[in-house]
C-alpha cells in the first residue's frame, strides 16, 4: 500500500481550488495531534481543506469528518497559522468521489 494512497485526491482538490482563485498556503500540515490536508487565503479568509477521497458514497466522506477531527484540525492551525492568525477560518470538506481516472469533487463549507 503507498504511504500517502490519498495524493492523486488532493492533487484533484488542490487543483480544483487553485482554478477557482485560491492561494495555497499550506499543505499536510502537521502539529502535535493533528494534520491539515490543504491551507489556502482567498479574500482575506483562510480555508482549511479536509479531503475526503471515497469511491462511491458522499455521505461516507463526510461522515468521515467528525467533530473531533475538526477539533484537531482547528489546534493544529491554530499551532502553526503564524502571520495568518488573524485571518477568519473557514472550514470545508471537499468530498473526491470516483477513482483517478473518473471523479467528482463536491466542497462542504463551515464558518468557523
């Protein structure tokens, strides 16, 4: 099994952020407790991006987000957001449904 199986989906997330006008500032960022999949600033705002890769359930991928993991995925920014500390957070699931070759992404978006 790869070591990250998951890439070729935040490949596909992080592309389909940048088309869109995102700035990425950050990527499988890791602190104590936790990781962020994607970091990008768009409009002032700071998005943090948990990529969820399944082969044919939306609802699996976003049930796969629970509270606490949003928790720690809020700690670890908080823990590295350096100069951006300031910014408001967002907080988006972006659900990769399909395999490499045949995909869809749909993104889930919480102000946080």
């Amino acid at each position: 099994m790869p070591l990250h199986k998951g890439k070729w989906a935040e490949d596909a997330a992080l592309y389909f952020y940048k088309t869109r006008g995102y700035r990425l500032i950050g990527r499988n960022i890791r602190a104590f407790g936790g990781e962020i999949d994607l970091a990008f600033v768009k409009d002032k705002k700071v998005v943090l991006v948990e990529v969820k890769q399944r082969m044919y359930s939306l609802e699996d991928a976003l049930l796969a987000v629970s509270p606490r993991k949003k928790e720690r995925i809020l700690r670890t920014w908080y823990q590295k957001a350096g100069k951006y500390h300031r910014f408001p957070v967002e907080f988006h699931v972006c659900a990769v449904i399909g395999n490499k070759e045949n995909f869809s992404i749909s993104v889930f978006k919480e102000e946080l």
